[in-house]
C-alpha cells in the first residue's frame, strides 16, 4: 500500500504563502496573549493548592462553592474536572497550606458525607518556587534549543541550524498560541510536552535536511532550489507514515489517558500537526531563503555549491 | 557483503534472554505484592489498624506484636495472626524482588512529594540574642521583603538591616563580629539545620512503611522527601514534623545481657518444640561444607501452618542466616553473630529478630527496666551488613536538651591513640554538666548509648568522670561518622524548624486508575500501530512489528536493569516511542522501495535501503535524544520519567529497527533468492 506515488510539488514556489500564514497564526497567538497578559499558568509556576475531589454522583459546584465560601475560601475556583463526578478546587497561597487543605477535604466530607467524596490528589506550590520553576522552564527551552542549534551546525551547515531552530521557534509559538486562544494552562507537563515537539520536530526536518545534503553531494548539475524541492518530496512519504503512526499514538493517549495527561496529549497533538507543516513548509523554504539572500549579497547569481 | 549473520542472531537472542532476566523480577514481585495488598486488605478490615500501619509494622517485623495490642477477641486475633503469617512470609519474598524491579513512581502508585526548607525567620529569632520589638518588626520586613524578591534570604536580611542602621552584632553573634563574618556564620548555620533535619529523617526512613522513601537534600537549605506508595499522607507528615527525642541510656551489664538472651533461646526453643515441627523439614545436608544454612523463617517461630514437605520446599524462598550446628541446640543464638564485644545482627535477621523480640512469651523474660534497641546505621563486615543490638536500662540518664554545642576535632598529640583521629566533642549547660558529671562519675567502665528516636547512634565506653560538662567521644571513626554523630547529637539539642513549601500527593485511586488507563492505552497504541504497518507495509510491515514489540520489552527490561522510576509522564513517553520507534523502519522502507523503483535486485535494494538510511536515523535521534537529556536536568519526578523512557526507548529502537529487522531479512533473503519484496 502507499499513499503517495512519486510526487513531484514545487513546495518552495509556496513559501511565501506559508511562511504568511504561519506569521498569521503566530501572530493571532501572540495578541491574544497580550489580550490575556500573558500565559494562563498553572499552579506549577503561580504557587497555590489544587484539590482534586471525586464525588460518587455529579458534583453539585454551586452548593460546593457555598459550603467552601462559609469556612473561608469563597476566593477559591471550583470546576469540573474532565468529568461531572469530578471537581478541582483550586486556591491561593495561603498561610498554611496544609490546613486549608485538611479544611477544604473536611468540609466536602461532612456536607456532602452521601456523595461520598475521595482526594484524588492535592498539589500545593509555594509562591517561591513557582518563581524558580517558570525560570528553569525557560532555560531549560533555551539550552535544549542551543545545544540542537550547535548539533545541526557541526554535522550540517549553519543555514540549516538557522532553518531548523526557526521551525522550532515557529512550532512552539503556534501551539502556546492555540493554548493561549483555548486558555488551556501552561503546567510543567506542558513544558515538558513542548520540549518534546522540540524534538519531535526537529527529527522530521532533520530527515528532508539528510535528504538535501545526500542529493547535493549527488546531483550536482541541478540547481540548488530543485534539489531542495525534490529531498522534500522523496522524504514525504515517510514524514506523513511516521507522523501518522505517531499522531495514532498521541491521540489513543488523549482519548483514554485520563484528565491528567488531557493537556500534555493535547500539546503532542498540535505539536505534531504543527511539527510536520513546518518541516516541509518552513524548515526548507527558510534555509532557501536565507541562501538567496546570502548570494544576492555576495553579488553571485545563480547557485552555490558545497 | 554479507556480514556475520550468525554473529548477530546469537546477539539478538542473548538480548531477549537478558530482557526476560530482567523483568523477570518485576513479574514476581507483582504476583506477590497482589497477593499481599489482597491479605492486608482482609486485615485492615476487622484489625483497628489501616493500611499504611500495616505496611509499617510489616516492614520493621512488628506486625504479631501489634495485632496483640489493638486486637482484644482471640478469635479474631488468631486469624489475624494467620494472615500475618502469611503477610511475613509474601513480605521477605518482595523485599527480595524489589531492587531488581521496576519502580512505579509516586504517581502510579499513589504518595507524596514533598519540599521542605529551612524556616530562616523562625531560626534566625531562636539564634538571635535578645529578640526584642524592634527585631521583630525587623524580621517581619525581611520575611515581606525576601518573598518578593529572587534574591537571596541572607542578602535581603543584611540590606534591611543596614537601611535601617542596625548592625547585625545587635543580635547575633559576639560584638566584635563584622556583618558579613555574622551572615557568614547564619548561612552556616541554615546549612546545619537541614543536616540535623535531613540525619533525623533517615533516621526514621523504615517509620515510613513504604519500601523507598528517598530523603534528599537539595541545594543547601532545602530536603525532597518522596514517599511513593504511602495512603497516609497525615501520618507521613506529622512522623516528619515530630520532635528529635536524643537520650542517654546505659547499657546493661554483658553478663545480664547473655542471661536474658539464653533465656529466650529456651522460649524459642521450647515453642518450637511445642509445635511438634521438627526442623528437620530443612534441608541441611546441602549446605554442610559451609557450616552456615539457610532456613525457612518460619520454622523459627514454630506458627507455620505448614506441613511436611513443602516447608522444606519453601526454605528456599525465604531464608535467614544461621549457623548450621547451632540452630538446632539455640534457634535464637544462631540468629546473631558475635562480632568483637559485640551481638550483631546480619540485615537480613533482622526482622526474624524483631519479631521474635516481641513475642509475648519472651516479653516476659525481658527485666521490666531494659529493653532492646538496634543501631542506627549497620556495619559492613567481611562484604554483609550487621546492626548492633544493645541491651540498655530503659530510663535514661539524661536527654540531649542539655547540650549546647557538638563538633568534629582532630585528636591531639597529648594521647598518642587518638592522634591524628577525628573525635567528637560535646558541650553541655551548667545543669547538663552537673548530671553528667554525676553519671560518668557513678558508670566509670560503663557503656554510654546515645540514642536518636529509639535507635543507638554510637555506644562509647565512660573513662572517667566528666564534671566539666566538655566530654569528647573517641572511637574509631572515618570524618564522615564522627561528624554524623555530632550532627545526631546537635539534633537533639536544637529542633531545626522547617516548613513544607511544595506538596504533591496522588490519592491511590488516582493512581490505580492512572496504571489502567496507562495499561490500555498502551495496548490499544500498539495495536493501532502494528496493524496499520501490516496493511501499509505487508510483510516487512511485520517484521518492522516484531521489532516494535521487542523494543518495548527491551525498554521495559533496561528500566528494571538501571533501577529507573516508571511514572505517569514515563508512560507516555513509553507510548509516544511506540509511535516514534517504527519511525526508523519507515525510513528504511521508503528508502528499499525507492531502490525497488531504480531497479535493483531486491538483495541490493535492502543493503541500500539500510546504508543510505542509518545516518538518516542516527542524526533525527541525536537531537531527540538531546532534548531529552536537558528535559532530565529541567525536570522533577514525573517529567524526569518521561526524559528517561524516552532516551531509552530512543536507544532500543536503533536496535530493533536496525539491527534486529536486518538479520530477519537477511534470513528470508538468503534462503532464496528474491524477485519480488513484500513491502
């Protein structure tokens, strides 16, 4: 079986119309980031105490909101958590978090004794290291960037370095910006999903990248741009098998990975849709780009060989 | 061309044995650890104790003397005392197979995280001299101050100080002491308060009752405590905030010493009698030439219910060290090893002995004022590790509030034996001097033990009186101990306040549900998978399957093999491999079906499918693989579960997808030669 026979797309002619579209996405994401002041943290790097609550017939939120507000926490956020039987309860900082705690879970067991309700999990942050973790998020997306930027730049040439970190960059701030307009919260799993597009990405374009320094080195009467074209195209196939056994995957884990892996499979998911768009529509198109520039300021006109 | 195809299978099929080697253990410890949860389900039910004490009693081998406190119907309790039985005997089989399994992480099996640091405002106004209004008004600013701010505590603490033109030798330290010489020595100070924390902790790590507590330090003013497997998170943390107890207790005469553990070698032997069951259900002539057997624990305590045969089948399985001539005359004795002037205890009698200490027929023989204790820390000789068990008078002498200071010197010339050695000096308060002064003085030749929460951290001999209230301990000790014990005896003197700054507890249903959906969806994964590459691929679609399974075997086996914590993120990262890892066999396939197209033989066609696409695959996984190193370093716990399976499996899947569907193509094609693939 095979879905694609050998295809011949001028993926490059293109460029201009994806790289727009994509600023366009970046762009949407990153207003309404601006709109929402920022990313929606997750207690991971806000600090607080989250409750998970199970309860043995669907919650009822407004009489839980009324029984938490008489003992002192009428601040506290209350939703349903992937399902209706399901609560997470969410607070600030407090003085002593252990108390709250103990408080929250005491109250729910003596008001709603007949619906008897289970702790799941409780997380509690303290304001200091949520401070702390956001930064090691932060460098911890850099290194990993660096380290890749200086991998691709030993075993291949600095311009595909420069393609492949431009596609990472373009994939992580598309999926924040869809998690953005979703208002879905930033956790540290999240993070962690993010550095795993990161790499996940980076194999799809490393393949076309492997592609394009074999054939360069083979085909040497074609012109840069052709070769460029043709390595995309011979690799497709495989990048649309392998994002598909992945997407496979990633999805199964969304559907029945239960509410605390929901966000991370969803950041995989559109990582992965994204990953696979950028490294045929971004990853190359960049590296064609930048090389045209570099020849048009070196005043050569035609191509440039290794 | 052909490479040593041989060669290769017999690495492929050494691989495979190795894997199931590997999880062997964790499949044992399943079955066992099933089996148990089932039992202490059963006892939970009726036995006024819940699970996590259970678990704890179980661990330490006190779970008979418990049941006798809390349960008061004999009907009941004997059938809680058969269940136990049982329960002993599943518990030494799983403390067996523990450390060669894989772990579940906290997430997966339910439990706590916890993140503790050093309260520095509680400390710094139990260190300062004269707390007064205007220190508090003071700490309260720093405290604000400090929270807003990333820098550090110290340095917060000194700027509020010096806006307000205060010296810091107002309150601490001597007053000749410069600000940063008195910062230098709070910092210090900060870092002892963690150790004496983090000595207390491990000190109490078998309270827990979960099978791995890991207690670390992190950074220099804070201690991780990960207690996976626990349902009682109260009871964790309040064993956790409770108060060091450090006593002084003597240690009672050897001679009364051997007479009471004669003693209780004729209970044991007598109920060993009683119960009709000879040990000569043991085998005991396959272990003659070492003079040392190994025996069925049961078979000590004469309870076992069962019979004949299968004991000595069972002896196998779990065992204790006894020397073979004695177990039959003094079954106690042949449980404990004079070592020097000491009664040792091999680590693994030690729960044997615990349970035997507690019987209540040998209870009564124990003198109403002493009791038993075990050291902290055991010994290692000649390659086994050995606790001391002490004998001592049950009141002690003195407790360890009275101490003011405890430290690590090197011994002066003035004695030649102690020269050049660490020793440990003690300082005491005036009223702490004057009972010292009074014990040493009434024990000269006596043993001293210093006892941290029930356990005996060092037992030096007394050799004069002390009045001075300045005592050293000598011994002979590595750096490392004495200052262990100088930490244990500051322990006791000054409780060291920290505070809980990050909890993450996982209810067990939350975790079990998490295993199950983990367990399906792994399924489901594969499936999906392996039945798409059969349809898409045909028969090297197969193959390509076989390899899949394999590398999932094969990351199973690596993480039981490096002891690697399996959590829920780790899961995941389990299944997205599963996506990934045919990845490498797709590349290879394309690239065969590409060389099909050029006309080539199908034996050509493979050997270029697989050269042209290695480097393909070896530099898409380099760079995954770097990202999942730095997710190692970034990551707590759960993520770092993830960097871990995804590494590994990132590692198996270059073997699978390479070497392994190699050599089964080069086995089909070698047969005979093909003209047309199945791709």
């Amino acid at each position: 079986m095979q879905f694609l026979k050998q295809t011949n797309i001028d993926f490059l002619s293109k460029r201009k119309i994806a790289i727009s579209f994509s600023l366009f996405l970046i762009a949407v994401g990153l207003i309404t980031l601006l709109i929402h002041g920022g990313p929606d943290y997750s207690i991971d790097f806000l600090g607080g105490t989250e409750i998970h609550v199970h309860f043995e017939k669907p919650a009822p939120i407004a009489e839980i909101r009324k029984a938490l507000g008489e003992v002192g926490f009428a601040k506290a956020e209350i939703k349903n958590f992937g399902s209706p039987n399901d609560v997470l309860i969410r607070i600030e900082v407090q003085q002593n978090n252990d108390q709250a705690t103990s408080t929250i879970l005491n109250t729910l067991s003596e008001k709603f004794a007949d619906m008897n309700p289970t702790m799941l999990s409780v997380e509690s942050v303290g304001p200091k290291i949520g401070k702390e973790l956001r930064s090691a998020a932060v460098w911890a997306v850099l290194v990993s960037l660096a380290l890749i930027l200086l991998y691709i730049w030993i075993r291949f040439e600095f311009v595909f370095g420069v393609g492949a970190i431009v596609a990472l960059f373009h994939d992580v701030l598309i999926t924040l910006g869809i998690f953005s307009i979703l208002r879905m919260e930033i956790s540290l799993s999240v993070v962690a999903a993010f550095l795993t597009i990161v790499g996940y990405s980076l194999n799809d374009t490393i393949v076309v990248f492997d592609r394009i320094r074999e054939n360069l080195k083979s085909m040497r009467r074609e012109s840069f741009f052709s070769i460029l074209n043709m390595s995309i195209n011979q690799s497709l196939s495989r990048t649309i098998v392998t994002s598909l056994t992945t997407l496979i995957v990633v999805f199964v884990l969304y559907i029945n990975g239960g509410e605390v892996l929901r966000t991370f499979s969803f950041a995989l998911l559109i990582g992965i849709i994204v990953g696979t768009y950028s490294s045929i529509f971004i990853a190359t198109p960049v590296v064609a780009e930048w090389e045209m520039r570099q020849l048009q300021k070196s005043g050569k006109t035609n191509r440039r060989r290794r | 061309m052909r490479r040593n195809n041989l060669m290769r299978t017999i690495i492929i099929f050494a691989v495979i044995i190795w894997a199931v080697y590997q999880l062997y253990p964790t499949y044992s410890l399943w079955q066992y650890r099933q089996q148990s949860e089932k039992l202490v389900q059963e006892l939970q039910t009726f036995a006024n104790l819940n699970v996590d004490e259970i678990h704890e009693a179980l661990r330490v081998g006190l779970l008979e003397a418990r049941l006798r406190e809390s349960i008061q119907d004999q009907d009941k309790l004997n059938r809680a005392l058969n269940i136990a039985e049982k329960l002993n005997e599943l518990q030494e089989k799983i403390d067996e197979n523990e450390p060669k399994s894989i772990k579940q992480g906290l997430d997966l099996l339910g439990g706590t995280y916890l993140v503790y640091e050093v309260d520095l405002p509680e400390l710094l106004r139990s260190l300062s001299k004269n707390p007064d209004a205007r220190f508090d008004s003071l700490m309260t600013e720093v405290t604000r101050r400090s929270q807003q701010t990333d820098e550090d505590f110290f340095n917060v603490l000194l700027a509020t100080f010096q806006e307000k033109g205060i010296r810091l030798n107002r309150y601490f330290g001597r007053r000749v002491q410069t600000d940063d010489q008195i910062i230098d020595e709070l910092k210090k100070q900060a870092e002892d308060a963690v150790d004496r924390t983090l000595e207390v902790l491990r000190n109490r790590i078998d309270q827990f009752g979960v099978s791995e507590p890991t207690i670390t330090k992190q950074g220099s003013r804070r201690i991780v405590i990960e207690l996976a497997g626990i349902t009682d998170i109260k009871r964790a943390k309040s064993l956790i905030g409770k108060t060091a107890v450090l006593e002084f207790k003597l240690l009672k005469d050897p001679a009364v010493f051997s007479a009471v553990l004669k003693q209780i070698d004729d209970v044991v032997k007598k109920k060993i009698k009683a119960s009709g069951k000879a040990i000569t259900g043991a085998d005991t002539s396959k272990a003659a030439g070492t003079g040392t057997k190994e025996v069925g624990v049961s078979a000590l305590f004469g309870e076992s219910t069962v019979i004949g045969d299968s004991a000595a089948k069972k002896a196998n399985d779990t065992t204790v060290v006894v020397e073979e001539e004695l177990f039959e005359q003094n079954p106690f004795f042949s449980l404990l090893w004079p070592i020097g002037n000491e009664v040792m205890v091999p680590a693994k009698n030690l729960r044997a002995v615990q349970r035997i200490l507690n019987m209540p027929e040998v209870k009564n023989v124990i003198p109403d004022d002493a009791e038993f204790l075990f050291s902290s820390k055991p010994v290692i000789h000649d390659g086994q590790e050995f606790y001391t068990l002490f004998f001592l008078k049950k009141q002690p002498e003195m407790t360890g509030k009275y101490i003011t200071e405890a430290g690590v010197t090197i011994g002066s010339g003035s004695q030649s034996f102690t020269q050049g050695q660490p020793i440990v000096t003690l300082n005491m308060n005036r009223e702490g001097a004057r009972i010292f002064a009074r014990v040493t003085g009434a024990n000269v030749g006596k043993r001293l033990a210093i006892v941290l929460d029930g356990k005996v951290a060092s037992a030096p001999n007394i050799k004069d009186k002390i009045p001075s209230g300045n005592a050293i301990i000598e011994g002979n000790f590595s750096m490392e101990e004495a200052k262990e014990l100088a930490i244990v005896l500051r322990a006791g003197a000054l409780p060291a306040p920290v505070v809980p700054i990050e909890e993450r507890t996982i209810g067990p249903s939350l975790g079990r549900d998490s295993v199950r959906r983990g367990q399906i969806s792994i399924a489901i994964g594969i499936i999906l998978v392996v039945v798409f590459m059969m349809i898409y691929y045909r028969m090297s679609g197969l193959i390509a399957d076989i390899a899949l399974i394999l590398n999932l075997i094969l990351i199973m086996a690596a993480l039981a093999a490096f002891g690697a914590t399996l959590t829920l993120p780790g899961v995941a990262g389990l299944i997205l491999t599963m996506g990934m890892a045919v990845d490498a066999n797709v590349l290879i396939f394309e690239r065969i079906r590409e060389e099909l197209r050029t006309g080539k033989t199908v034996r050509a066609a493979i050997d270029a499918g697989y050269s042209r696409a290695f480097w393909t695959i070896f530099d898409a996984n380099v760079t995954t693989f770097l990202t999942a190193l730095v997710l190692y370093q970034f990551g707590t716990g759960p993520i770092r579960g993830f960097a871990v399976t995804l590494s590994v499996g990132i590692l198996a899947s270059m073997f699978t997808a390479i070497v392994v569907t190699r050599v089964i193509f080069d086995t089909i094609t070698q047969k005979r030669t093909l003209t047309k693939l199945s791709i």
